[in-house]
C-alpha cells in the first residue's frame, strides 16, 4: 500500500478461517514478517479454538515458500496448499475478502475525505464489521462462531470521519 500507515507498515497479511468466516488481519513492514505474523496467528488459533490448524492456503508468494516457513508447518503438522502462480480463482475466498477489503478502505476514506495513510486503521475497521455482521453461509455472524459469545450491537460505531472526543482519566 502506498503511502505507509501510520505505524509505517506497508503491507497487510490477512488470514480467514473457512468454518466461520473469521478474519483477522495485521499490518506489517516488510513481506518478510510475514512468518512472524503466521506464527503468531497459528499461537492464538490453538489457544483461543484449542484445535490445531489442519490446512494452510496461500497463494505462491515468496514470504509463504520459505525452508524456515515450511519447517514450521511441517512442526504444527499443517498441510500447505500453495495454489499455482498468477492463478486467482484457485484461492478465489481469499481473493474476494481482500478485494472486500481493498474496496471498503477505499469507500470509508473517500467517503469521509480522509488521508490515504489511514488505510490500515480503516482495514481493521472493516475486518471488525465483517466479523459481527451476517453471511450468507452461515446462521450466526463469524464473531459468535469464533467466539461462542452472543453477537455485539453495533450501535457504538459511528460515521468514518465524523467527530468524537475520548476521555482520558487524570492519573492522581
């Protein structure tokens, strides 16, 4: 993405779980820390579901054929799907997610003529409404499924760009 956010990411890495529809998605520097972030994602998916990962798509790209990346998988005992090079529709879920993604960044900071470098926090804004709204193949949003807790009212969110104040405790 250009420019940097304002953590002076570049990148995102998303990861989506294809029983519920979670999604999760964390900025970072370099392609590189890609990995660091895949263990990270692989930690608190066996913490959180206590089940391990099974199978792990992605598409060809340099940060996912590393000899340290697949030693970790193959320590998790994970299967690797890598789809074949320039070839889309063979992680068509993920493609679609990120385009979603891609597109509702876009709208929320044209729409509120907000700077481009806002993109990763307008990202994780929309991986938030995506996670506690409803899809069509499921009967409870991917929030509930993910976590076995209730749906969250989304009343709290409020029009991107609009005016808001945050209270800060004074410290005695």
């Amino acid at each position: 993405m250009t420019p940097q956010c304002l953590g002076g990411a570049k990148h995102y890495i998303g990861f989506r779980d294809d029983a519920t529809s979670w999604t999760e998605l964390e900025s970072i520097k370099k392609k590189c820390d890609a990995f660091g972030s895949i263990k990270k994602y692989f930690a608190r998916c066996e913490a959180m579901q206590a089940v391990k990962i099974k199978p792990f798509r992605s598409d060809n790209g340099g940060e996912y054929t590393s000899h340290a990346f697949e030693e970790f998988l193959a320590s998790t005992g994970c299967n690797h799907e890598v789809s074949t090079a320039y070839s889309q529709e063979q992680i068509g879920v993920a493609e679609r997610v990120d385009r979603t993604i891609v597109g509702r960044v876009k709208a929320m900071l044209n729409g509120a003529q907000l700077a481009v470098f806002l993109w990763a926090e307008a990202a994780r804004t929309a991986v938030y409404i995506m996670n506690r709204t409803p899809t069509r193949s499921q009967t409870k949003t991917p929030y509930e499924l993910w976590t076995g807790m209730p749906a969250q009212s989304l009343v709290h969110l409020q029009p991107c760009g609009c005016e808001s104040w945050h209270h800060v405790t004074k410290v005695l």
